[in-house]
C-alpha cells in the first residue's frame, strides 16, 4: 500500500493542463555554473585579529 502511495502524484488544479508540481520543475530551465573564473583578478589578502573569545576584533 506505500508503495502505490509514494508513486501516485496528484495533479494540480492551478498549474497549466492540471500537471503535477514536479512535471513543472523537471519541465523548467535550470542553472548552470559561470563560464570560468579564468579573468578573476581579486588576489587581495586579509588580516584580521582573533580576540581570545575567537571573535574577529574590529580595525582600526
């Protein structure tokens, strides 16, 4: 009987031509990673001060 249960999806009453919500996700585009970060020119370095609670103290 869980089994039928977990496969059964019911269609949706406002999404178009009653789909399913996931028929619509698998349906939509998605995401892809940048190019490449070949170009990427930050090489900047940080200092910061570690008080002994383990808390970064501000600048001055």
């Amino acid at each position: 009987m869980i089994d039928r249960f977990t496969v059964y999806q019911r269609p949706h009453r406002s999404l178009p031509h009653r789909a399913t919500p996931a028929t619509v996700y698998t349906a939509l585009p998605k995401a892809l990673p940048a190019a490449g970060r070949d170009t990427d020119t930050h090489t900047g370095v940080r200092h910061d001060r570690i008080d002994d609670t383990g808390v970064t103290a501000d600048r001055a």
